[in-house]
C-alpha cells in the first residue's frame, strides 16, 4: 500500500514538472506568474488568460450554487452559533494541523526565517497551547502565515498556465490546482489516517477548517457581489492579485516598469500620464 | 637660492588654488545632488501629510452612522472628487476602449462610475470611528509624478490591514490614483471586470453604462 503511494507521489511529480517546464518557457512571465504581462500595452486587448472560460463560469455557477445552498448557511449557522472563542480555536488547531506543510514550502522556498517561526508555533501551541487550541505563540514573536506548494512552484519561477476553477475548492490555476495535490502528499495526516485506519480525517478537517474561512467573509463577500456587474471576472481579477500578493510574501511591489497589477498594463501607460493626449476631454 | 622659495610659493598657490578648486567642486556636486534629494523628502513627506489628513477628514465625516446615509454619500462624494483623480481612474479603469468610445459617452460613463463608487464605499466607513492610521514606506515610482505610500489600517474591531495609497502630485497638491489593500488594487481589479463587460459586448461602453446604471439604481 506505501508503495502505491509513492508510485502516485511519483506520477503526480512527473506530470508537475511537464507543467511547470512548459510554463517555465513563457519567458514573459514574472514571479508573480502572471504570463504575458508587458508594459505599456495600452492598445492590445488585456490578457486574461483564461481559456477554459466557458467552462471555467460553468464551474464558478456551480460552486456559487453550492455556496448559496450549503457552505454560506453552514458558516452562517456556525457564526451565530459558536462562540467567538470557540471559533478561534476550531482556527487554530486547523492551522496547528497544517504546520507541517507549512514548513515543507517554507524550506522549499528557502525562507529559514519563516520556517523557524512554523516550527516554534507548532511546537508552543501543540503543548502550551494545548493541542493547537490556543494560538499562544502568536503573542510570543511567531505570528501565523501561509505557504502552499503553488507559491514555492511560484517563487521558483512556474506561470500559473492558465487560469481554472475547480468544483467546491473554487478559483485556482494549473499551478495552485498541482500545488494543492503536492500539498496533500506533504500532509502528515494523509498517512495517519492510513496507517490508524480512520476515515475522511481529511474531508472532515477540509469541511470544517472551509466553514470557518466562510464564517469570517460573509460580509465582504456579499459586500464584493453587491455592486459586481460580472463577478465571475471580479473574482479572477482578485483571486490572481491576492496569489500574487501571497507569493511576495505581502511585500510591497517594486516593479516599476512591468505590469504592477496582474496581466493588465499599469497605470505607467501613456493615457495614465500627466500628458494624456485626451485629459482635457474628460471634464 | 631666491628661485626655490618662489618656486615653492608658486606651487603652493597652485595648489591652494587647486584645493580651493576642487573643494568648491565638491560642494557643487553635493549641492546637485543633495538638493533634489532634499526636495524629494520634503515630497514625501507632503505625500504622507495630505494622506493623513485625508483619511481623519474621511473618519471624521463619514463613521458617524447617527449622520443619514444620503448626507454621507454626499460628503463622500465631496471627498472623492476632491482627493481622487476621478477621470484618470475611469481612463485607467476603460483601458483601450476609452479612445474607442467619444466624448459624450466618456462623459456619461465617467458620471456614472462616480455614482457607483459613492454606492460602493460611502456606507463602508462605519464603525471606523477610532481607526489607527500609521504611515509607512513612501517610494517614488519613476515617471508620472506618482508616489506609492505604503500604510498600516488598523480599525478598532477587525484586523489591521496593509493599505498602498498610489498620488499623483500635480499642481502642488496630490490626487489619489489607486488604493491597494492587502494586494488588491481597486483600480485593477474594476479594470479587470470592466474589461470582460465590455470584451463581452463586443466592446460597447453603452452596455456597460447601461449595466453599472442599473446597479446604482438598484443600491438607490
């Protein structure tokens, strides 16, 4: 049964490095894996890179449906139910529980430093925080983040390929959809429930750690869809910006003569100057 | 005899006068170099005094939710035409279809995106009364005459969140070009939508117009 394992491990690897390569040959895309990203292109059509869109809103449809129906009344539910308190540390033993990955894609990022604070968080919290119930080490110098095996592709290089929403787990990429497969092969608790024979360990922590993310959101979800005259592209377009922003680590971005934001030219495109030829026709 | 002592003073003069040369040419290239540096910090530092005031201007004027919500959006709008550049950002926000479309329907469309962003975002300031706004990094990007200004948001009931602000400077004062939270640029991110709207409908800006109309009508 191990070996099958790693017979899969093996094949989902070869097929991320074929995906990563033919995404490494788009010399145009940045860090931020946003391909085809050039300044200055104010007349070409913006590159959404999204050529599965037809199917891709399909997919979008049916996952709000599925939110509309199920996931926003469970964290609505959740939210009037639960405590405070409560849902603060249903967060931090979800979080606990992904320390081990966590720290893999810090190593494979070469960020020691955020690697030492996974480390300590896990090992604070798993005993005086008491199984993960308490996230003690936060006000200890080791604050919580994130990492995922789609940012290290990202950090060392990988274009997202192209843009793609997956059923129930939503938008993602080529890249952050083989990054979530990889990241389950990290996951110590993959094996545990193999090994102890319990099942569904993953769905269940997956279900309930996707409730809380939704418990927290309500209001700027619904706040983001008020005034949405396409939310399909509304999301694509922050979905990128937020990976992009993850990928940096949240640092500011300092490119100055590349695209700032996603695949779109910046504002350094000629009618964004102080010298647009047409500024006087706007009042 | 006498000639080495002359020969010594003039030497010494020359190099006096060499000295004093290449001290005053020293300064002067400090001075070139200095100066437009100086002049670049006291930019900054306008940059960073024109956010501040704006954003307790914002608080002040619009957290108190005691104040009718239509007497809010009205002084949100005051604020927005103030402080933004509202028609460089609907430049911006159309992309390639703004030199597409004539005047009259930029017109139009700039109208109407001013009456959604007020829907959007006059009601969004409630509840910051008391909001901590602590200014970081401030940077100039090369051209343009713009400056990112980078700043910590931090409201009394919710995580503190990592805002970029995007000016201008122009005629001695700043606009607001974009603002950034946590990654995510306004801007951008109704360019993006905009985009696909109108990529669409064939690149009609009337559809769009006639789509964000509903949508402010809708909000009322």
């Amino acid at each position: 049964m191990e070996f099958s394992v790693i017979r899969r491990f093996a094949a989902v690897l070869a097929v991320l490095l074929a995906l990563t390569a033919c995404a490494s040959q788009d010399k145009d895309a940045p860090a931020s894996g946003v391909p085809g990203e050039s300044a200055d292109v104010y007349d070409v059509e913006d590159d959404d890179n999204d050529p599965l869109e037809t199917v891709n809103r399909f997919m979008f449809a049916f996952d709000l449906t599925l939110d509309v129906f199920i996931l926003k009344p469970a964290a609505a539910t959740y939210r009037f139910l639960v405590p405070a308190v409560v849902r603060d540390s249903v967060r931090s033993v979800i979080r606990n529980l992904r320390s081990p990955v966590v720290l893999a894609n810090d190593l494979f990022q070469g960020e020691m430093a955020r690697a030492e604070t996974t480390t300590m968080r896990f090992l604070i919290n798993s005993t005086v925080g008491v199984l993960g119930l308490i996230d003690v080490a936060d006000g200890w110098g080791y604050p919580h983040h994130d990492e995922d095996f789609g940012q290290t592709l990202a950090v060392h290089g990988a274009g997202e390929g192209f843009y793609l929403v997956l059923p129930i787990f939503g938008p993602s990429s080529v890249r952050d959809g083989a990054g979530l497969v990889v990241d389950t092969f990290l996951d110590p608790l993959t094996y545990v429930g193999r090994i102890y024979d319990i099942e569904d360990e993953l769905l269940i922590r997956t279900a309930v750690g996707g409730i809380d993310t939704r418990s927290r959101n309500i209001d700027t979800i619904d706040d983001l869809q008020r005034d949405s005259i396409d939310f399909y592209a509304r999301i694509r377009s922050l979905y990128r910006q937020s990976r992009a922003n993850e990928i940096r680590n949240g640092a500011s971005d300092d490119s100055q003569t590349s695209g700032l934001y996603g695949s779109e030219p910046d504002f350094s495109d000629p009618d964004f100057s102080d010298d647009a030829d047409n500024s006087e026709t706007t009042d | 005899m006498r000639t080495i002592p002359r020969q010594l003073t003039e030497t010494s003069l020359n190099r006096r006068a060499l000295l004093r040369w290449v001290n005053g040419a020293i300064v002067g290239v400090l001075a070139l170099v200095w100066l437009p540096a100086s002049g670049r910090a006291d930019q900054a530092d306008a940059a960073g005094a024109f956010l501040l005031s704006l954003t307790d201007r914002a608080i002040a004027e619009l957290a108190d939710e005691s104040v009718p919500v239509a007497e809010r959006k009205q002084r949100f709008r005051q604020l927005f035409n103030d402080n933004f550049d509202v028609p460089a950002i609907g430049r911006f926000v159309l992309g390639r279809y703004w030199r597409s479309a004539d005047k009259a329907a930029q017109g139009e469309f700039l109208a109407v995106f001013e009456d959604v962003m007020v829907d959007r975002f006059a009601p969004q300031f409630a509840g910051y009364a008391g909001t901590k706004f602590k200014i970081g990094a401030i940077r100039e990007v090369s051209e343009n005459n713009q400056i990112m200004v980078s700043s910590t948001v931090a409201p009394p009931n919710a995580e503190a969140a990592h805002v970029d602000w995007r000016l201008r400077s122009r005629d001695g004062g700043f606009k607001v070009l974009d603002v950034v939270a946590q990654g995510l640029s306004m801007a951008q991110t109704l360019r993006s939508e905009y985009g696909s709207v109108l990529k669409n409908s064939g690149g009609k800006i009337d559809a769009l117009i006639a789509l964000l109309r509903k949508r402010t009508n809708r909000a009322g």
